[in-house]
C-alpha cells in the first residue's frame, strides 16, 4: 500500500534495471487430460487381461501387465507404487459410462427449439496428479525393490523350487487344529463331537482335505503349463514344508517333478516359511553357475508361526532377503478356499521379491492362472 505522504525530496539513486529476461516459478506437473465418462469400478484381487481400461478414484487406468489384479497392484494406490509397473494412467473421467436410469421411449412434449443465450460448459473434475509413494515401509535405507522387464522368448533357461505348505492351517478350516494327526482322524469320534477331524469326506489319509488336494493339483498344473510354454532347458525341484522343511526330489524335468507332486503325503504341523525358502536355496544352488534364472513358487495360505530364531515372520524376511541376493526370485501364490485373508497376503508380499502375490484361492480359469506365471518366469530383473 501506497504511504500517507511521499517523501520531500527523490531518492539519489534509482531501482537496479529489471532483469532482462523474467522469472518464474517452476512449473507443476501437467495435468491429467480428461479421457470422458468413467468406467467399470476396479475391483481388488481380480484377473485383468492386458489392455483392459478401468476407472477408480476419478481417473481411468489401462492394464498393461497380467499381473494387474494381484495383491499390492491396486491402480492409483497411495500406500504402495507397485501398481506402476502394471497400469498406466489414461485421463481423468467423471460421472459412469452407463446411463444411470433408462432412457425414455419418447421425446419430451416441448423440446427447447432455442439454446440459451449464454452457455455454459461443462468444466473437468479437478486435475488428479498422483504424487510418488514410499513403496513398502522398511527401516534405515532399503535396497530399492526389483523392477520387472519381460520378454516373450521362449528359450530363456531357468530353474524353478515349488514348496508345498502342509501346515495345520490348510486343512483345518479355520480351527486351531495342526492337523498333525490326520493321517488316524477318527470319524466317529468327531460325530459323536469327542475330536476334531481334518479330513474332509472323500478324501485318503495322504491328501487329507480338499484345499490340500487342490494345492497339489495347482503345483502340478503349473509345472506341466511352463515346461510346455518354454523350450528351452528347466527343471524343477520341490520341497515340503510345515513345522520343518523337507526335500522331496531335487532338479528335474517335469515329468519326474509332477509325479512327486502327486504323491505328497499331508502332514499338518505349524508354518516355518524360513526353512522352506532355505531348503528351496539348497536344490537351487547345487545347479552351480548354470546361467538359468533361479525361481521359488512358494504355495501357501498363511503366516510363518515357527522358525529357527524367536520371530518367525522376521525370520522368513530375512531368509528372502538372502535368497534375493543370491539371484532367486520368489514368487508366493496364496491358496486357500473362499478366504480373502488379508494380513496373510500382506505378509507373504512381504517375501515376495516385487511385492506381489498371487491369489488363486478360486481358480477358474487355468489359462489365466498360467499367463500369469508363465509372465513372471519370462521377466528379467533390473534395479530402479
């Protein structure tokens, strides 16, 4: 504001010239374009094909990888970036694709033959610029998480370790049970409600229950599906685990892993994810510098409870961590029967070497499920 009264006499000497070129503040981030009316709602822990155009939060997202759907790949998330390696940002949208009543089968009575003086446009939703998140919370300065770059070759070698959780937790249908005696279950003795049986109607003492049963159908649909999509040399090994790890065959093509898949023998018993990562290293390493890509699939449906130290989760971190600095990628895929068990899955991404986790707790749809794995197989690593 001006002062009351200007000064007696002029200033002796003048304002410094202006600058010759003018300043500026830098410039913020462009805003969204506005792609037109939104679409179909994301649905969380669903399976997307590449190409597939979402809506959430007022924005429209495309999918670019299978891996869409997977836990930690919500689009738009602000707790976690892992969703950018899956989905690019198309625009923002408002109101729905749909009409939300039915149009009327006539026109109006008196139709306005005139537009208004004055019109007015419609402006855009305001301008969503997503700002980068943290990622995973983690103590100190974390060593950044792998991206993922993919190829669709057919000859890229590797070798892959699945472990098989026999845990209590996969049979005991939401009980406290280890299911550690199922193999002589007394089905008498739980209809007259003195004990608690884990196997299911149908079921033999090895297989005990259907969730155990579908787990191994999965590993050995999974085995079959990438020995048949790679041509070039694999091998698979494959391990059991519950309260302790156990080898059960060591590298091997396909045909000799499946029929030990099939031949599992339930054991029940407490989860120890540690052992099962280290063992699944023990088979791996013995292959020596063969050049393959080394993966662990790890089927499991819960958190670790047993280990060799006095916390088992952290103990399970720490043994993925180490894996991952010995070139393994580990792969966990969550499998259990309509349970949408989220502090598991949560868990297990945090073993997971990009963070995800893949639920196949209602698969469907097996040329999906192998899409998906076929993927993270034919993906190669690179630092940010």
């Amino acid at each position: 504001a001006p002062t009351e009264r200007p000064s007696a006499s002029p200033s002796g000497y003048p304002s410094s010239p202006p600058s010759s070129t003018p300043t500026s503040s830098a410039p913020t981030q462009s805003p969204l374009a506005f792609a037109g009316p939104c679409l179909e709602e994301f649905v969380p822990l669903s399976y997307y094909s590449v190409g597939t155009k979402i809506s959430r939060g007022g924005v429209i997202y495309e999918c670019m990888r299978v891996s869409c759907g997977s836990y930690g790949h919500d689009p738009g998330s602000s707790t976690s970036n892992l969703w950018r390696q899956s989905w690019t940002i198309v625009g923002t949208c408002t109101g729905t694709f749909k009409p939300t009543i039915d149009p009327s089968r006539s026109p109006t009575d008196d139709p306005t033959r005139m537009p208004t003086s004055n019109p007015t446009r419609l402006p855009t939703p305001r301008p969503i610029t997503p700002s980068p998140t943290p990622g995973r919370p983690a103590a100190g300065n974390p060593t950044p998480r792998p991206t993922r770059e993919c190829t669709t070759e057919r000859d890229l070698p590797f070798n892959m370790c699945l472990a098989f959780d026999m845990s209590g937790s996969v049979c005991n249908d939401g009980t406290s049970s280890d299911c550690s005696n199922c193999a002589t279950d007394n089905f008498l003795f739980e209809f007259l409600g003195l004990a608690t049986s884990c196997r299911d109607p149908g079921y033999d003492q090895d297989t005990c229950c259907e969730n155990f049963g579908r787990v191994k159908e999965f590993g050995a649909l999974m085995t079959s599906a990438l020995d048949g999509f790679f041509e070039a040399q694999k091998e698979f090994s494959v391990v059991q685990f519950s309260t302790r790890a156990q080898i059960v065959r060591y590298l091997n093509p396909a045909e000799q892993t499946i029929a030990a898949i099939e031949s599992l023998d339930y054991t029940g018993g407490t989860t120890n994810h540690q052992a099962a990562i280290e063992m699944c290293q023990e088979t791996l390493l013995l292959d020596g510098d063969s050049g393959r890509k080394n993966f662990i699939m790890m089927i499991t449906d819960g958190i670790s409870t047993f280990s060799s130290g006095s916390d088992a989760s952290q103990d399970a971190q720490v043994a993925a961590r180490q894996a991952e600095q010995e070139g393994t990628f580990i792969v966990p895929v969550f499998i259990r029967k309509n349970v949408n068990d989220i502090l598991s899955k949560q868990f297990m991404s945090s073993l997971s070497t990009d963070g995800a986790v893949f639920d196949v707790s209602n698969f469907s749809s097996l040329t999906n499920l192998r899409d998906i794995l076929v993927e993270q197989v034919s993906c190669s690593e690179a630092q940010k």
